[in-house]
C-alpha cells in the first residue's frame, strides 16, 4: 500500500476495543499534524463563540490564493472540505495564542506546542502529534468525553462528513505537509460509522516530495477496502 513512502496506518475498533497498527515506531512518532489540526481550531471557535453552528460565514478579503476554492467567502463546512488556511488562522487568531494553547493543554493535545506561532504552529512547525495519539484525541471527541457542547462536536462532525452510503458514513480530514516547496508529509485521519460499530483510523506518509493529503486519503481507502470496513 506505501509503496514509495514511509508511513504507518493506525485503526481503533470500538466494537472489539482492539488496535490495529502497522508501523508501529512511526505510529507513536510525533509529527506536525498539519491541517489535520484543523478540527480542533473549530472546535475551539464554536466553544468560545467566535462562530456558531449556524452563523459560521467568514467573508474572503480580496487576498489573491494560488488555490482556486479559497478566493471566495466560506462556511465551516466549505472551509473544511477545501481546507483553507486563511479561514482557520482567523478563528485562531480571534482565539488568541494563550487561549488557544491553553485549549491544545486542556485536551492533551501531542506535545501541546503552539510556540511557532498563531499562524503557522501547525504547518511543520512546533506543534507535534503521533498517529496514535491522533486517533485517541479524534475517538474522544467523537464520544465527547471531553464534555464541550454536544451541538459543537455535532457541528464539526458533520462538516467532516465525507461520504454516507447503505455501509455506513465517513468522517475525515486529510492534511498535507509543505517544506521548501516540497510536500514531504501527508495525513489522513477519521472514523467510520457502521450500523453496529465505529472504526478510528490515521494514516501517515512522508518523502522527499509528492507526500500529499490526498494520496494518504487513497491509500487508507484502498487498506479500508481490503479490510472489508468500506466499500
């Protein structure tokens, strides 16, 4: 399935209570989370009520992005699926740099690092987390064990919302990591719900290039496939 690239793919089954891991050492290294952080910059921003589940709009500022879909105004759910970076530095940014890592704590997020800075901590910087612990903090949200507002994780949840077929629905979020023009790093990370079961997953990639968020999502599709999870 990596053929070409490093990478490890973690699967937590919550039916079985079991793991699934391949790659063991990479899947407990920590590592930028890149746009896969995303999710708890939502989060966050629906907790302290810079948006809401239903007023979430942000207006483009005339900013001229090399990627088409962020030229435009967004809401959480088009800002998730287009990942664009402007929309999410803004909730950070209106959360401030010692709430928001106040928040990252609070959660036991990776190593909790925010000192790259409020808008890139993210981005192959200081903030680090490993597969494993992407799919413990995403089951935890998932199951709301952190006690945030039920409406919040529903909202962020359904903005994840990828696909929803007679098998069961796919949330997800992918990520991709940029250094010196290169990408070198990509995630994909979510869960899917079954009739009688959910399943977590995380997959990670990195090379000298051409590691992308998208070509991790493809190969976690292919392994979930061939696992009979999704079809």
């Amino acid at each position: 399935y990596f053929d070409g690239y490093q990478g490890c793919f973690v699967l937590f089954d919550t039916s079985a209570k079991s793991w699934q891991i391949y790659n063991e050492e990479a899947a407990q290294k920590r590592v930028s989370p890149d746009s896969t952080s995303k999710i708890y910059s939502a989060l966050f921003a629906l907790e302290n009520g810079t948006i809401t589940p239903t007023s979430n709009s942000m207006a483009w500022n005339g900013q001229h992005y090399p990627i088409a879909e962020w030229n435009t105004g967004q809401t959480l759910p088009t800002a998730f699926k287009n990942s664009v970076n402007w929309y999410f530095q803004s909730l950070d940014q209106a959360a401030g740099l010692e709430d928001l890592e106040a928040f990252y704590t609070s959660i036991h997020y990776g190593n909790k690092d925010l000192s790259g800075g409020i808008s890139s901590y993210w981005a192959e910087s200081s903030l680090k987390i490993s597969p494993v612990e992407q799919v413990e903090i995403f089951k935890r949200l998932y199951m709301n064990e952190f006690h945030f507002d039920t409406d919040h994780v529903q909202t962020v949840k359904n903005a994840l919302l990828l696909s929803a077929t007679s098998n069961g629905s796919l949330y997800g979020k992918t990520g991709t990591g940029k250094i010196n023009g290169e990408n070198i790093r990509g995630w994909f990370i979510g869960c899917i719900e079954t009739s009688d079961n959910t399943y977590f997953f995380a997959l990670n990639i990195s090379a000298a290039s051409n590691a992308t968020g998208s070509k991790a999502s493809d190969i976690a599709f292919h392994i979930l496939e061939d696992m009979g999870i999704w079809l």
